[in-house]
C-alpha cells in the first residue's frame, strides 16, 4: 500500500491569519458598494417575509419599491453619485 503525502510543509495559522485582513483599498471598495449591499437586503428581506404566505399588496409594494432601490442603487454607483445626495433612498 502507498502512502499518500504532501508536497508542501505545513502552514501555521498564525500565517494564515496575517495575510487575511483587509487592505485600504479593499476596505474603500466595500464602503463604496455599501448603499447597494443594504438595498440589496431590504430586498431579501422583503422577499423573506412573503416566503410562507400568499403575498398582500402591502407586500407587493414593499417588493416593488425595494426592487426600485437595488436599481437606483447599482445606477448611481454605476454614475459614481452613490455617496453624494439625492442617491438611492
């Protein structure tokens, strides 16, 4: 029977752990997409709560408007205007 073995050595988790935090950039990446990341679960949530049950047209709207959101959204990133006023609200 052979023996199956590795061809590298093995890596530590304190060398893991050092590589994993975010850089600058990353992080200025995140706070850029972050107006699309919340419309984004508004719409989840809307959706999340008509899982179970047949729709109302409460519902319908909040779905409808959440929808209009995730659009605006991904426009004004899209147009760089998601920081400044008048954006997706």
């Amino acid at each position: 029977m052979s023996h199956i073995v590795t061809a590298q050595e093995a890596v530590t988790a304190s060398e893991c752990f050092d590589s994993m935090e975010p850089t600058g950039a990353e992080l200025d990446a995140i706070d850029a997409e972050m107006p699309v990341i919340r419309a984004e679960m508004d719409l989840l949530d809307a959706q999340i709560i008509v899982i179970d049950r047949t729709p109302t047209e409460l519902d319908v709207r909040r779905i409808r408007r959440a929808r209009r959101r995730v659009l605006a959204a991904h426009r004004d990133q899209i147009n760089g205007t998601a920081g400044q006023t008048g954006g997706a609200a």
